[in-house]
C-alpha cells in the first residue's frame, strides 16, 4: 500500500509541485481554498484526491484529517505549504491590523493547529513526517511585508517546537526555506527579482523553481533526513550565505 500524504495549498505554485513529486510514489491529498478549476486540473494530471480547506479555519482543519482518514486510514506525511502574502505591500508604519490577522491566521496558526491534529494521529499510528514551507523572511526583513515575515518567522519556531515534542517518538520535523521562487504570489515583482538576480542577489544566479522545493521535500519524504529532525533546509539559490 502506497505511504499517504497531504499537502495544503497543493493547487498552485510551490505546493502543486510538490504534489506532482509526491504523487509518483504516494497516495496525495491535496488541499485547495478558492481554485477548484486549478486543484480539479491537479487531480487529472496526478490522481490526488482533492479536498476545500481553509487552514485559518478550525472546522476546516478537522474536515481535512476526516477526508483523509475516511479515504486513507492513515496519514505518513503532512506538508504544510498553504500560504498567502498580503493582499497591498504597506509600510509597516500604515499596515493594518485586519491584514495582520488574515496572515497569522493563514501562515502561523492554521499550519500549528493542523500539525497538532496530525501529530496525534501520527503519535497513534507510531509514525510519520512532517514538513513546513517556510521562507526566507523568516529571517529576511520587508518593511512593507512585516506581517508576511513575522507569520514566517513565527513558523519557524513552530518546525523546532513540533521537532523537539515529536523526536522520542520517532516523527521527524522539517523546516524548508524557499528563497525566491517562480510562482504567481511573485508575479507583480518579477522582474525586478529577475534583474536583482542577474545583478548578483543569489550566489546561484536563476530564480528558484516549485520543483527545487519539491525535490527537498522528496529527500524528506524518502526518509534520507530521518536523523536529522528540526533540520532547516534552505532551497535559496544560496541566498543564506553571508559573503564578503
């Protein structure tokens, strides 16, 4: 029987990447919010169930593992890719306390509380893997993105809390850091990172790829990384590294 997965936000950009990577050896759920035309061309290029959740929403979270569990029975990998940017780019002196909540909701809270209905279940099953899509704003300032980088920068400590809990049992926790990525969350922007790339901002002189993230969360899902829990991969063109 095939290991299952679930990946949010699985319709479009860095998440449909990695459901098209995960799919060739893993029954995949694959969650969407608003683009079911975008999920329902998932499900016919891959066979991944798909399933509407908003993981802002705690009713939704728990339709999620039910889907799962009533079409599975069991769950070996959770990858928490849904996310979303801000609706306007504002400096942080005129943010809005209304896009704030939007973004915790989305990136922090909704991925932590659905990592604690997967952990228990993965405690019971004795096993599993589970993967959150971070950023480099985690650690990046964007004074017009600060809810952006602190939703992200928050996730960050919920991988290291989720990996120190579940490593005596055996679940391992990752953390993947994508750097700039082709995706449409970047679209308006675009070309302004093409030229700062070209221009020296990564070492690794290309803008990233979904599949460059998907091929990190292969290695995870392979179990090549199975002892190295809490582990922070930076799939970033090298972007991390501080050069003089």
């Amino acid at each position: 029987m095939k290991p299952v997965a679930i990946v949010t936000g699985a319709s479009r950009g860095i998440g449909r990447g990695i459901a098209i990577e995960l799919s060739k050896t893993h029954n995949v759920v694959a969650t969407y919010k608003g683009r079911r035309d975008a999920a329902e061309s998932l499900a016919a290029e891959t066979g991944c169930a798909i399933t509407q959740c908003d993981v802002s929403s705690r009713e939704d979270r728990f339709q999620l593992m039910a889907f799962c569990k009533e079409k599975f029975g069991r769950l070996d990998l959770l990858v928490n890719n849904a996310g979303i940017t801000q609706r306007v780019r504002a400096d942080v002196v005129e943010a809005s306390e209304e896009s704030f909540d939007e973004l915790i909701g989305t990136n922090l809270k909704g991925p932590h509380f659905l990592t604690q209905l997967g952990a228990r279940w993965m405690l019971d099953q004795g096993s599993g893997r589970i993967v959150f899509i971070t950023s480099i704003s985690a650690y990046t300032a964007s004074v017009n993105r600060a809810e952006y980088c602190m939703s992200k920068a928050a996730l960050s400590m919920s991988v290291a809390l989720w990996a120190s809990r579940l490593a005596p049992a055996g679940i391992g926790v990752f953390e993947i850091r994508p750097g700039i990525i082709r995706t449409d969350m970047i679209a308006s922007v675009e070309s302004l990172y093409e030229e700062r790339i070209a221009n020296g901002l990564l070492p690794q002189r290309r803008m990233g790829e979904s599949a460059d993230v998907a091929r990190a969360v292969r290695a995870v899902a392979d179990g090549l990384l199975d002892y190295a829990t809490g582990q922070v991969l930076n799939v970033d063109g090298g972007f991390h590294l501080r050069t003089l």
